[in-house]
C-alpha cells in the first residue's frame, strides 16, 4: 500500500466524531464499499486518539509541545497499523458475511 493511502485517512479521522458508536457503521460502510482494510483501521484506529478535544485538553493542561507529540505519536500508530494490517493475507477473506 502507499503511505498516501494510509496518510490521508488517517489525518482525517482529526475531524471525524469520534463517538465509539459510530465506529461500527462506519467500519461497516467501509468494508461494503471495498475500501481496503490497512485504510479502513488507520481511520478508525486514528479517529478516537487523535481528537480535537483530547488535543485542547493535553495543550490546556500541558502545553502544546506535549499535544503536538500525542499527536504525531497517535497518527504513528494508526499509520503503522494501517500498514500492517493492509499487507498481511487477509485480502481474501470475507468480513461482510458472504
């Protein structure tokens, strides 16, 4: 996969609500679209940990240099594991209930 493809979603799940109930039909969306899943998880994996009211509250309370960090170290991880999760066998596999 390429780093766009996985960039991208996950810089935008920023602005994505991030109420855990509405991980589940988005996630459900995704996968009945044909969205791969290295990009789908590095959207939901990203979309709770890196929000916008978390990052106020850690610049509030810490600093920004600490929000900052959290940040990129939130957008790492949903990267990384969009990577993983994008090049290991399940390509094959139905997730949708065929």
């Amino acid at each position: 996969m390429r780093f766009r493809q996985i960039f991208w979603p996950a810089c935008l799940a920023f602005s994505h609500p991030s109420v855990h109930v509405l991980q589940y039909p988005c996630l459900s969306g995704f996968l009945e679209t044909g969205i791969p899943l290295g990009i789908t998880f590095s959207f939901l994996i990203a979309s709770p940990l890196v929000n916008e009211v978390i990052l106020a509250m850690l610049a509030g309370l810490f600093g920004l240099k600490v929000a900052l960090v959290y940040l990129m170290a939130g957008l790492t991880v949903a990267i990384a594991a969009g990577f993983i999760i994008g090049e290991c066998s399940w390509r094959n596999t139905c997730l949708t209930g065929c």
